[in-house]
C-alpha cells in the first residue's frame, strides 16, 4: 500500500493551508496525474445528509456546471446503487466500464445521462462511521482500466482528506442546521 500521495498531490497538504484552496488546488492536479476527464468533490454533513459538489475540474472546462449539484438522500431520492455503496463502507469502487459493470454498482442510464461518463473512481471520505465526502473521479469517453496504482494513490487521498473535510463542513454555513 502507497503510504504517501506522489509529490504533485501530496506539496498541496504541507503547511497550514484552507480546505476551500486546498481543493480548489487538488481537483486539477489529481485530474493530471491519474489522468482523467473530471474530477469532483462531493462534501456532505452526516447528520442532516445535506451535500453537493463543492469543487470540480474538467479537462473540457465544464466544471463550472457541476458546481453546487445536490442529491437527495432518503425514500425519496432515486436509487444510486454508487452512494448506497459509500453510505455503507468506506471502500473506493474502481469502474473500469459502465456499460459492463452489475447493475449492482451502477444504474447505467443514470450515468450515461447525469453524470456522461464511461469509467469513474467513487472514493468515499468517512469520519468515524460517516460519510462526509466523496471524490470522483471519471473517464467520459472509453473504458478505463485502473491500475493498483491508482487504487493505492485512490487509498492514501482518502485518508489525507478526512481532516480538510471536516473543517471545511464546519466553516461552511451551508452545512449546518
């Protein structure tokens, strides 16, 4: 296991930086070294289940559109089998193809039409036994083969992100009751 993020990754966590640069920051870089299309944070306070996307970046510079996206969660949000998967465990989902993965992982039309991608990395970020976070990353056009690689930088990102989530839900009035 990767116990430390490359150094592209990793410089942007040294010193006492703010969650919201930090981000800002990370988003872009993650996308070059993985490399992929978009890579988004998703940050969710547990206790209300209010979240949205508060940072994104696009290789084709839509990014902007996804910014403040929520979700429901409860009875009456639509089925995600991927948030159902991170409200349950820890664990990164790795998919290398949409179009071929169980039903159980994904809802194809969901993705293809929401989200318009092809392969994605879905990493939840916990606190304790809570969900807080999720960082996405996705290939829009073709299938994706991810490597133990990324797995293990996958594995190291979540763990360096719990303590910035964490101050970032506290500071962001948005988040709170």
């Amino acid at each position: 296991m990767r116990e430390r993020l490359p150094d592209a990754l990793g410089q942007l966590f040294e010193g006492a930086v703010e969650p919201d640069a930090l981000f800002t920051a990370l988003m872009p870089a993650l996308g070059e070294v993985l490399p992929c299309d978009r890579c988004f944070l998703y940050l969710r306070e547990p206790t209300t289940g209010l979240g949205m996307i508060t940072h994104c970046w696009a290789r084709d510079r839509r990014a902007a559109e996804w910014l403040g996206a929520d979700w429901l969660e409860g009875p009456n949000a639509p089925p995600d089998p991927l948030m159902t998967i991170a409200l349950r465990t820890p664990v990164a989902v790795f998919v290398e193809d949409i179009e071929t993965v169980g039903s159980d992982v994904v809802d194809r039309a969901y993705e293809r039409v929401i989200f318009q991608h092809r392969a994605l990395v879905h990493a939840p970020i916990y606190f304790n036994t809570a969900l807080i976070g999720i960082v996405e990353c996705s290939v829009f056009e073709t299938p994706r083969v991810w490597s133990e690689g990324d797995r293990q930088l996958i594995a190291a990102l979540q763990a360096k992100l719990t303590a910035p989530t964490q101050a970032y839900l506290k500071q962001q009035p948005r988040f709170q009751d």
